[in-house]
C-alpha cells in the first residue's frame, strides 16, 4: 500500500469523524447548553466529559502503549472544530492537549502511565500551571516565581501561577519551576495540603485559576522532568496547543460568518435584503478572505505537527504563526459581524455573542496576536542563525 494511498484513506477517515463529531457535537451539546452553563462554578459540566470519553475523544492523541489510539492532530482537529461550532465550555485543548501531551512528552514513567490512562478513561482532568504574570502579557515558558526547592523532607513548591484552565474543577496540575538554575515540571493533586485556588471568571462564562502553592510538599515520584527534558517537553506541547487553539478559533470565525451571510440574505431595508448592497458585499468578502487566510495556515501548522521532518524552531514559530493569525482574524470576525448585524448583534439572547465571547477568551489565551509575532520573528531569526 503506497504513502498516497495511506494519505487518501486517512483524509477519507478525517471528513468521516468530523461528520461524525459535528453530529454528535449537534446534538449532544446545542448552544442553550453552552448558554445555560455561563457563569457555573466551573463553566463546564463533567458528566458530558464522561460523553467525551465514551466517544473516544479524551484518548485520541494518547498512543496506544498509554492505553489511548495513537491519532494524529488532523483527527483532533476534527472533534475539536466540531465542539467548537457549538461553542462547547469542556477544556478539550487545555486538558486533552495541552496538558497530556506535556505528560506524554516527558516519558513514559509510572507517574505518565498512570496519569494518561486516566485520562482516557475520562477520569482524570488535568491543567497546565506556568504563567507567572498577573497581566498575561509575555510568553515565558521558564518559571521563575515557582520554585522547587530540596529540603530534608523533600520538594517544597511555592509559589503562584496565574491563568490556568481549567481551573475551579480540575483534578490537579501540571506545575513548572524553577529547580535550580532549570526548570522542572511536576504533578500537583488539586486538593494536595498548600494548595489554593482562586477562580476567575472570564468573558465567555468559562473560568480560569489562580493557583498559589504554600510550602507544597512533594516527593521525587510527582516530577515529571527537569532539565533541558522539562524545557524540551514543555515547549513542544505549548506549541501544539497553540495550533488546537486556532482550529477553535477557525471554526469561531466560519460560525459568526455563516450567521452574518445568513442575516445579509434576510434582513430587509429599503425594500432589498442588505446584503444586496454593494458596500456590505465588500466587507462580507474582506471576512472570508480572513477566514481562508487562516484556514490555509492551519493547514500547514496540522501538518507539520503530525510530520516529523521539522526541527523545534519550525515547529515553534509555525504554531506562533498560525496562533497569531487566528486571534488577528478571531477578532476582526468578531468586531465586524456585530457592526454587520446592527443593534441585535449586541443583544445578550442572540446567539452571536456567544461566539464573540469565546473568540475574545481564545485570542488572549497562551499569548495573543502581538506576542506570537514577537515570538515569530525572534524564533525565525534564531533558527536563520543557526543554519
């Protein structure tokens, strides 16, 4: 069986799931799910993450040998851009990507075993603590204010990270710090004696966590890596995330365009529908060219994460790339369907704003435009340096 063959089954497989998700997705999750759980003391509801789970979903990137089914980033884009169309609250990227890549990067000890396997089974929702900045205005992937120090009774963890999701109802923490003059990454029970946690609600109705850790104690069983291990580990599943993150974003942007196409054809004024109005016609344009700009991007991003030819400074500033590309476009759709839908699209009952909201959540998370283009363009020069 020749690659393009294998290449042209795993497409057809892809366009079956992502039917399938959107069904599922539907049907199981319709926006008064979303709206009704806006401002609950997670934002999310974990009998649904179960539903998750029976599908599949919560093991999909997890490779077979961590008891998962070894899928690729186009298979998780196609759930996660399913979930997305309706604005579903569930931490899918924090949890199923971001934090179990970072488990799955850093080895396959007893700790990862047992911490993957329980994601799979839809037992376990884990959360990536490392911003370290109230103001989340800079990616720093070292830790500096959290810090692991040796003491005659173990590891004492102190410290406070700021903007982890999910927060309130996670099950524990992926903690980086400083451990020495490295970083470490360790495994935190959430309800671990020392720690706090603050919850803070965000635009959407979702939440996210302030977390402080008083005096922590930890033993050599919870670290899952240090070193250049940590750092490598670390910054390979910040990236992957990042791409996640735009495919949510991409499907925000074809969602308020979808709506905003449909009220142009409808709305009536002066006797013609809006959208027959040459002006209007020519910003509805300027959106979908946004739109494909960034879908054409993701498309090269997916790629390169489930290909293994690229170096980590390709895959670093491809991922700050897309992620700047998609907040850019995130919030000009959103801005612009609101002004293109005149004064319903301010209503709170329209079902617009729940896309806006969530759009405005994902720009900012994991950095925002104006940072990965900084991260982009200092990446790119370091890796034209070192060839």
């Amino acid at each position: 069986m020749n690659s393009d063959h294998l290449d042209t089954e795993r497409q057809d497989n892809i366009r079956m799931l992502a039917e399938s998700a959107q069904t599922f997705a539907t049907k199981a999750s319709p926006l008064t799910r979303a709206r009704g759980l806006r401002g609950s003391a997670s934002g999310f509801d974990r009998s649904f993450w179960g539903k998750l789970a029976e599908q599949g979903w919560t093991g999909l990137l997890i490779p077979e040998a961590f008891a998962g089914y070894g899928q690729g980033f186009g298979e998780m884009a196609a759930v996660v851009s399913a979930l997305a169309t309706q604005v579903a609250p569930e931490p899918v990227v924090p949890a199923l990507v971001f934090a179990s890549r970072v488990i799955e990067h850093t080895g396959n000890g007893d700790l990862q075993q047992q911490l993957l396997a329980s994601i799979v089974a839809g037992e376990l929702i884990p959360a990536v603590a490392w911003q370290e900045e109230l103001a989340g205005l800079q990616v720093n992937l070292l830790a500096s204010a959290v810090v692991a120090a040796p003491t005659n009774s173990g590891i004492q963890l102190t410290g406070e990270k700021h903007h982890v999701r999910p927060g309130a109802d996670c099950d524990g923490f992926i903690v980086t710090a400083k451990q020495g003059n490295g970083l470490s990454l360790w495994w935190v029970p959430a309800n671990a004696a020392g720690v706090k946690v603050k919850s803070v609600a965000l635009a959407d109705g979702t939440s996210e966590a302030s977390v402080r850790f008083d005096g922590v104690m930890l033993d050599s069983s919870q670290c899952l890596a240090q070193g250049d291990a940590a750092t490598v580990a670390f910054t390979r599943a910040y990236d992957e995330a990042l791409v996640m993150t735009s495919v949510e974003l991409l499907a925000l942007q074809q969602a308020m365009l979808n709506m905003t196409l449909e009220y142009l054809r409808t709305r009536v004024q002066f006797g013609k529908p809006i959208g027959s109005f040459q002006a209007l016609q020519h910003r509805a344009v300027d959106l979908l060219i946004q739109q494909e700009l960034t879908s054409s991007v993701l498309s090269q991003a997916l790629v390169m994460l489930d290909g293994a030819d690229s170096n980590a400074f390709e895959r670093s500033a491809m991922a700050s790339r897309i992620k700047a590309r998609a907040s850019d476009a995130g919030l000009l759709l959103a801005r612009e369907s609101i002004q293109l839908h005149g004064a319903i699209g301010f209503t709170d009952e329209y079902d617009l704003g729940l896309y806006v909201q969530r759009a405005l959540v994902l720009s900012a998370w994991l950095g925002n435009a104006q940072m990965h283009r900084r991260r982009y363009a200092n990446l790119t020069q370091m890796n034209t340096a070192s060839v």
